[in-house]
C-alpha cells in the first residue's frame, strides 16, 4: 500500500501499511480510484459566515438567534473587535475546489440578525466571508441538508483503503479515535504474533501548546518588551509555545509589528508560520495560519506585499516568486468580494466607534 506524491516538481511514493482517505468532499473522489467506480456517498452541503465590526452587534457572549421563516438558527460569536454570524446549510452542486458566498447567503445570515438586532446590518458592515463544504453522508431519503445526521461513516474497502466520511468538527478526536482503531486492527491481522494494542488514546492527549500554557503570566521577566495584550494574543493562539514568537521578538522588535493594522496578528507570526507550520504561500499566512482574511479581507490584501517580503527571507523565493503568490492572495479575495456581490471595506472606518 502506498500514496504517489507529487509536490514541486518532484514525484515520490510513500509506503505504509494502511491508507487512510480523509478527503472531506473529495473522499469519493478518492474512492474512485481505489475502488474503479465513483461511490457517490457524500452530499456536500454549504455553511457560510460573516465577520461584522463588534460595535455593530455589542454581544457580550455567543447567542443562538432563529431564523425568519426558517426551522434553523445561526450562531451569533463575538471575537475581540468582531462578530462573525453563521452558518447555512444549503445544498451544494458546484465546484467543490471553489464554495463561495453568494447574495442569497448574505442575505439569509443579515435577515436573521437584524431581525434581532436593534442596530440594522448592511453588506457595507461586512468586513470578511468565508464558505465551507460539508462532507455529509447520503441518506435514502431525501430532503433538506440541515436534516441529515452528522454522524461519521469508517469503512474499509477490499482493498484495504479506510475513508472516514461525515462527521462534524466538534466530533474530530471522536472521529479519528474510530479510524485508528480501524487501521489498527487491519495492521495485525496481516502481522501474525504482532502484539495486542488497546484503543485509540486521543482523549486522553493535551492538544499542542498546552504544555506551559497555564505559566504564561510568569514570563514578563524573561521577555520585558512583551506588552500583557500581546501576550494574551499569543497565547490565546499558541498556547506555550508562544514562548518562542515572544522570543523572536525580543531579539528583533520589528517582528512585535502588526500584519494588518485594525487585527491582532504580528510579523513574528509570519515566520512562525514558515518555520513551524509549513506555510508556503501568501495565502497560506493570510487565510489559513492566521485569519486575517477572515476579519478584514481588504485590508489583509494591502498586507500582502510585507507578508510576501517576509515570506522570501525564509524561503529564498526570487522578486517574481513573492510577486506571483501576492497576486494569488489578491485575486482570491478579489473572487470572494464578487461572488457574494460585496463592496470593498476597510477596518479603520468601520472600527471607529464615537465616544
């Protein structure tokens, strides 16, 4: 058994004794080639959010909010200076490569809050979207997406291939618990006098950054430059491993720097992201170790060029290499701002609030 990667130019197979396809909308995708006919198991179904400036809705804490003439309701969460409202659940049948909000979401999210709200929200308040897909499992019958069960499905094919589908976030360690199991006790079967291991012990494990989490507050001493926000921020983030972005910022304090002025994340974070979270292209920074995308789409574009800058130093990319992952990053949100019918929005207005 094995896995043919191709990755920068370079082909190579990586061997091992089980396969595990946890590919989301893309597992029957997967299956195809494994199995010779697609599946046609997964019915991937939309949920969308958006990010609005805090002031705009002054909650103090999550709230669950119904929807008008809908049998749903969307989550309505605070995040420092933001809110961000979500998700829909609507069926799918576009280019899983690309969801995107549309206007009918925005719409459908900005008439359940201002149908609670006393302050009226406008798609001029929205500072950053974000879609997703739902890997869901296909059930005989038919009907509304948000219906169908968020239970996961492992199974192993004739072949030996084991797909884990469905599922939730909030039921990830659960999920990966039954799949290893699986893996498991497929790997001793074909190892005869192999020895008896016990369950998966996922629940048990602390998640990284953990370890020194709760000593944070201790480490003034050793890092005076670090203001308690940006300590707080770090190790809201990192947990104990924040020790390592507040050293890098002692020894260069450029790096205490904001990406995106209006958002909480440093330079430090940009290097931190390419030395120890595989970070290899702008958007990669922007979108996914950070979220700056998420909270101020716009502005985290006119970020693009430093973050590109620093991106290089730690890569060795050539003038043309940062220059061509710049345009990517722009031209995606460029994508997102249209498809939703969006106009461009700044933080510093928006966050403005009078005394």
């Amino acid at each position: 058994d094995g896995v043919v990667v191709r990755a920068d130019g370079e082909e190579f197979t990586v061997r091992a004794h089980a396969v595990v396809n946890a590919a989301g909308v893309w597992s029957d995708d997967v299956r195809a080639m494994d199995e010779g006919t697609h599946p046609d198991s997964i019915r991937p179904a939309k949920g969308i959010h958006i990010t609005v400036p805090w002031h705009k809705v002054r909650n103090t804490v999550a709230a669950v909010i119904p929807v008008p003439k809908d049998r749903r309701s969307v989550f309505v969460v605070p995040q420092g200076e933001f809110t961000y409202i979500g998700t829909t659940d609507t069926d799918y049948d576009g280019p899983v490569d690309d969801p995107q909000c549309t206007a009918e979401d925005i719409a459908y999210l900005l008439g359940a809050i201002n149908g609670v709200s006393t302050e009226q929200l406008s798609v001029e308040d929205i500072v950053g979207t974000w879609a997703g897909l739902r890997p869901l499992v296909k059930a005989a019958e038919s009907g509304r997406t948000a219906d169908l069960s968020r239970k996961h499905k492992v199974a192993r094919s004739r072949s030996g291939l084991v797909t884990i589908t469905g599922g939730k976030l909030t039921t990830y360690r659960e999920m990966a618990a039954d799949t290893v199991d699986e893996i498991v006790a497929d790997v001793l079967t074909l190892r005869p006098g192999a020895t008896q291991v016990g369950h998966s012990v996922t629940k048990k494990l602390r998640l990284r950054g953990a370890a020194g989490f709760d000593t944070l507050d201790t480490t003034g001493a050793a890092y005076p430059s670090i203001t308690p926000s940006l300590r707080e921020h770090l190790g809201g983030r990192y947990g104990g491993e924040a020790r390592v972005l507040m050293a890098a910022i002692e020894d260069d304090p450029s790096l205490g720097e904001a990406i995106v002025p209006g958002l909480p994340y440093v330079r430090a974070e940009v290097t931190f992201a390419v030395r120890h979270e595989m970070a290899g292209s702008v958007s990669d920074v922007l979108s996914r170790r950070t979220r700056a995308q998420l909270f101020g789409r716009d502005d985290s574009g006119d970020a693009a060029t430093a973050v590109a800058e620093l991106m290089a130093a730690e890569l060795g990319w050539s003038e043309q290499a940062a220059s061509d992952s710049v345009d990517e990053y722009r031209a995606a949100i460029a994508h997102e701002r249209e498809a939703a019918g969006l106009p461009e929005t700044h933080l510093a207005p928006l966050l403005a609030v009078d005394a």
